[in-house]
C-alpha cells in the first residue's frame, strides 16, 4: 500500500515522464529547417537596431506603482462592500458594526488620497518633456554623402520589393 506521500511521489514522477514523452515526441516530429532568416533575432526577419540596454525615464515607474495601489485598493473595496454591508450584522449590533466598517474604510481611502496628494504635490505625476537641444557637432563627413548612401539603399529596397 501507498501511503500519502507515495501518492505524490507517483504523482511527480508521473508528470515528469509526461513533460518529458510529451517533448520528446514533438522533438521528433518537427521539422529542422534552419535558414539565415530564422536564426535572426526574433525570427523576424528584421534587423535589429541600436542597443539593447535602453534607459527608461523613472516616471514610468512611479505611474505604475501609483496604478498598482489604487489597483489594489478596488480589490479590497470590493470583499469590504459585501462583507461589511451585510443587513443581518448590522440589525444584531444595531448600527455599530456599519460605523465601525465605515470609518475604518474612511480611514483607508483618506490615507490612499494622501499618498496620491503627495505624489502630486511633489511632482511626480507630471509629465515633463525634454527640451530639444540642437547639435553643434560638425561631422568630417559631408552631408550630401550621407545623402547619397541613403538615396542608394532606398534605391536597393525599391528594387527588392
């Protein structure tokens, strides 16, 4: 006889071996046709441009954190409401418990408000755009050559297509 941990020592095992055939199989069956175009990044077919490691402006952050916790305050309102509103509750303590459960959300909401006043006092909901700079860097290479390469591969791409 098997006892319970036997049950889900079977029980991985039998998984395992699931995973495992079930991969093996496909494994087999796919074809493999590498060419130069899938073995791109992506499997785009596209080239990839510039580097990886982008730095994001931080405000995207705080916007989402901001959204995670007014997020996560609708998921507490909303078990709040049909627990606290419950009409049998409050006929038993006779209006207690809805004082109670009212200033105890009051307090929660008041205390979110002020987080978001204070995000807001302190700027970090406004959106600021970077000032455009023009370059004063002067190139050793022509203009017009950088013109004529560029006339050249739209030529190429138009001819492709």
């Amino acid at each position: 006889m098997l006892n319970q941990f036997g049950f889900v020592l079977l029980f991985l095992i039998s998984a395992l071996l699931f995973v495992v055939l079930t991969l093996g199989i496909a494994w087999m069956l796919r074809p493999d046709k590498p060419n130069a175009e899938k073995l791109t990044t992506y499997e785009s077919g596209e080239d990839t441009e510039g580097n990886a490691h982008v730095s994001f402006n931080i405000r995207f952050y705080v916007v989402a954190i901001i959204f995670i916790l007014f997020d996560v305050e609708l998921v507490l309102l909303f078990p709040w409401a049909t627990i606290f509103g419950d009409k049998a509750l409050i006929a038993e303590t006779h209006g207690a418990w809805a004082l109670y459960a009212g200033v105890e959300m009051a307090v929660f909401i008041v205390i979110l408000a002020l987080g978001l006043v204070y995000a807001w006092a302190q700027g970090h909901l406004e959106w600021v755009r970077p000032e455009q700079k023009a370059s004063d860097f002067k190139p050793a290479v022509p203009r017009r050559m950088y013109e004529n390469i560029n006339r050249k591969y739209t030529e190429e791409k138009e001819q492709q297509l």
